[in-house]
C-alpha cells in the first residue's frame, strides 16, 4: 500500500488553535454559543433540540458540513440517547439535501475523536458529512497546496438552507 502525506493540512490544524474565531470566552469551542441571529452569518444550516448542522469553512469538498451537538464535550460516551438519534436524524436530513443540491455519488460520514485522529476541534465532537464524486481527487493539493473547491460557500449554503426547509416541511412517511 502507498501512502500519501497532506502535510499542509497539518499547517492549518498548528495554526486554527491560534485564531478561535468567533470563540465568546475561554474554553469554549468554536462552536459552542453560536446565537441563532448569527446562524447565516455562520453558515448553520439548521438547529434541532440537541444539535445543529453547518457548514465547514474549510471543506475537504464541496458542500462539507457537520453536525454538532450543543453539549460541548471532546467524548462520544457523553452524549445521551436522544442526542444521538438527532444527531443521526439530522445528519440523514442534511444528505438528503445534499442529493439534491449537489448530486455527490456518495458520502464520508463520522467524527475525528482526539487530536491524534485529526481532530482540529478536539474539545466539541461533531460529525462530518463530506460529499464524494468519482474522480474529486487530484494533484493539486499536494504539488500546489490548493484545494480546488466548484461551489461557492455562500450559494451552497443558500440552496442547502432552502432544501432542508423543503424537506422538514413534507408529511413525515409513516
């Protein structure tokens, strides 16, 4: 087996810890204490009970989001039953929207849990959903350190934000 390094996403990992933006106080993650009026400001897609979706600033593809409980806490086993079924209900609504959208031929889907499986945010578990294409793999990150990304953030958003509203308001099938 061959393996390839991305060692520029180490780079952003050593820095991110640095910027916390739009960290309210000390301790908290980024995303703990996101107030709804700033939920476009943000990219939130939506907000469940126990958790919300939104959308990653720095997506490893188009339309990569994540779906975070409010409980901040760096370990699975803290979070209780019905958070989890939100979580995975959420997380089913939000592909679904991203079919829509985006079309992707398929999905990566979990969470990075510590700082050693990749966790750039390893003190507030979140679940990423990352849209796939055949072929959305290239040379680009690792001979020029570019992530070539087709969709614009703020349009992604939008049409994510209104397919989930489509969505949430169709009869729930028994």
């Amino acid at each position: 087996m061959q393996r390839m390094y991305s060692p520029w996403r180490d780079v952003y990992m050593q820095t991110f810890k640095e910027e916390k933006p739009f960290t309210p106080e000390e301790g908290k993650s980024v995303f703990a204490d996101i107030p709804p009026e700033q939920d476009e400001e943000r990219y939130v897609l939506c907000r469940g009970e126990f958790c919300f979706a939104i959308l990653n600033l720095y997506p490893y593809n188009c339309g990569h989001l994540m779906v975070i409980p409010y409980l901040q806490t760096p370990d699975f086993g803290d979070l209780d039953a019905q958070t989890m079924v939100e979580i995975f209900n959420m997380s089913n609504l939000c592909m679904k929207a991203l079919k829509m959208t985006i079309k992707p031929q398929g999905f990566n889907f979990g969470a990075n849990l510590g700082r050693v499986a990749g966790g750039s945010i390893d003190e507030h578990i979140h679940f990423h959903i990352v849209p796939r294409w055949e072929g959305d793999t290239n040379f680009m990150p690792v001979l020029g350190e570019t992530k070539v990304l087709s969709n614009d953030l703020r349009q992604t958003y939008i049409q994510l934000r209104e397919a989930i509203k489509k969505l949430q308001s169709e009869p729930k099938k028994p």
